[in-house]
C-alpha cells in the first residue's frame, strides 16, 4: 500500500511517529516520509539515529497551527497521519488557549491542508479521554475527533477521506504509570491513585501496526477503535514492585476510574470485527460507505471500557508486556 508513495507524519518525532516511520520503512518501500514537528533539537537527534538516515525521510519544521506551512508540506503527498498534539491533562486545565490552539484549530488546519494539496488519506490519534470527556484535554480531542470526520463532507465523491484511531495507554510512555512505578521502586513505597483502578493497555508495536491497517481499510467517516487488554494499577503494581507497600492517594483531578473507549450512547452506530470494534458517524452528509467494510452491529447499550467487555490481562501476560520495568535479578 505504502510502495512508492509519499505520508507525512506530524508529531512525527514523537515515540509514536518514530515507531511508525521505522515500522514505515522496515515494511515497505515508501518514495517519501517527511517527519512534521516544531523541535528541532529532537528532529536533530532523529537524524542521528541509523534507522532514519535512509535517503526516503524529510525533516520537515513546522507547527500544525500554521496552515501555509502545512499546505508547503502536504505538497505530493499521499496520506498523513496526525499524531501531534498537546496531551498533559493538567497543563490543559492552566492553559486551555495554548490545547486548543494545537489540537482544535491545529486538526482543522490538517483538513483545509489535506484538500488544498489533494492527499488521499488523513488518519487522526484519537485518545479515551474524548469518550465522555472529563478534563479540557480530553475535550478537544472529542473536538479534532469531530473534525476530521466531518471533514469527509468537503471532499467529494473522489477527494480526500478521513478516519479517526482511537486507543488507551501506550505500554511505558511519557507520564505512564509503569516507569512511575519503577522509578518509586527504589524507595520501596508505591503512591497509587486507586488500586482497583483499571487502565486498557497496548504496545508500541500494536498500536503502529492497528494505524497501519486501519490506514489500508478506511473509506471514510470510520472511528477504529482495537480490541485490546486491560487490568488494575493493583495488577500493574503487584507486578513491577512486589515487594513494595502502596500509599493510596485518590483519583487526581480529571481522571477516570475506568477508561472507556466507546460509551452505551454510542452502541447503535458500533460495528464489531475480529480485533477491533469501529464507529459509524452519527451523520454522514457525504454518503456512508462504511457498510461495504463488512462487521456485525453491537447490540443497544453495548459499552466498551477497561472494565467492561475486554479481556483481562494475566499475571503471565502482564509481565510480558512490562518487561522492560521489571525488576532486575541481583547481578544481572
């Protein structure tokens, strides 16, 4: 699918967008990946790194506030993918301008971009905090979420379509609870929020691999959202420091017991697939398509979250995917 042809990646020097441009090149023989951030220090260490020296990557500066830069861009490229944003909860709540900004009018500036130049395919990052958004973060990723399906209704039968991916926590990413716990470790108290919490969980790997299909398969208008594991920050704590005692502190503000990835309000547009489950748009003033893709429809007040209808991780499991914060053995 990717053979010959040009993705530009915003956020692209994120740990997601480098995941995907390696996965990108490892996979298949793209004639162009431009890599679309603002940091130029982390665009300089990215070129530094072997696995992207290859002659097909572009560094490209540039903001996703700045549409003129992002139509200079998008120029021949094929298909995007829109990984950047701004995420900390509460940097959010003391800077609501600076989110919306970068994650609101940044995703409407990717849609006027796509068209003005002609891509062909846009997928989005979505986050669970837009399902039911309790913070302000997880409300403007509701917003770009909303965008970029509409969006679709300014194409054209032939233009460019839109599509939203939207997954949990990433396995030991920034401000995750796994390398908190393995730096706390040392101390031998754990400060957990609440340990019968529960938090969905995914790789890297799974989660470039699940933007990578949904990239082939989108018509247009679809949320995609992977079936994947889930267990409590209790599991997470017992398995990276067994030895440890817990403090309990609450919930902080804005967060959730439990992460929801589509809500009962959502089930009657909810078709069902072998590994993922996918959103039909409340409208489509554009024409749905999304049927052709085949999947059964869920049935009314059908509800996906971390505690609720996905599978539980086993001790087994856990360790697997916590693997690079486990414990050391002694001399080891």
């Amino acid at each position: 699918m990717l053979n010959d042809k040009s993705i530009l990646v915003t956020g692209g020097t994120g740990s997601f967008g480098q995941k995907f441009v390696k996965s990108v090149l490892e996979k298949y023989r793209p004639r162009r990946v431009i890599v679309y951030s603002r940091d130029e220090w982390k665009q300089s260490e990215m070129q530094k790194d072997q696995d992207f020296t290859q002659g097909q990557v572009r560094f490209f500066l540039g903001d996703v506030r700045d549409k003129d830069r992002l139509c200079l861009a998008m120029r021949g490229v094929d298909y995007v993918i829109h990984a950047a944003a701004l995420k900390q909860v509460p940097a959010a709540e003391y800077n609501p301008h600076e989110f919306i900004k970068t994650n609101v009018d940044g995703a409407t500036n990717i849609v006027e971009a796509a068209l003005h130049s002609g891509v062909k395919k846009v997928v989005a990052l979505s986050t669970d905090k837009a399902v039911n958004p309790v913070n302000l973060y997880g409300a403007t990723k509701l917003c770009s979420d909303k965008v970029f399906v509409a969006a679709n209704s300014y194409a054209g039968d032939a233009g460019t379509t839109f599509s939203v991916v939207r997954y949990g926590n990433v396995v030991g990413s920034r401000g995750s609870v796994a390398p908190l716990f393995a730096v706390q470790r040392d101390t031998g108290i754990l400060t957990i929020t609440n340990p019968e919490m529960t938090r969905f969980l995914i790789t890297l790997k799974d989660g470039v691999d699940f933007v990578l299909q949904s990239l082939e398969n989108m018509v247009g208008g679809e949320l995609f959202v992977p079936k994947i594991p889930a267990c409590t920050v209790g599991d997470i704590a017992s398995v990276i420091a067994p030895d440890c005692k817990w403090n309990t502190i609450g919930l902080r503000p804005g967060e959730k017991m439990h992460e929801i990835l589509i809500p009962e309000d959502e089930s009657r547009n909810v078709l069902e697939f072998d590994n993922h489950y996918l959103i039909q748009p409340i409208q489509s003033f554009w024409g749905n398509k999304i049927g052709i893709l085949g999947g059964v429809s869920c049935s009314d007040g059908f509800k996906y979250a971390s505690n609720c209808n996905c599978e539980n991780l086993s001790s087994g499991s856990l360790r697997e995917l916590l693997v690079d914060f486990l414990p050391q053995p002694v001399g080891g």
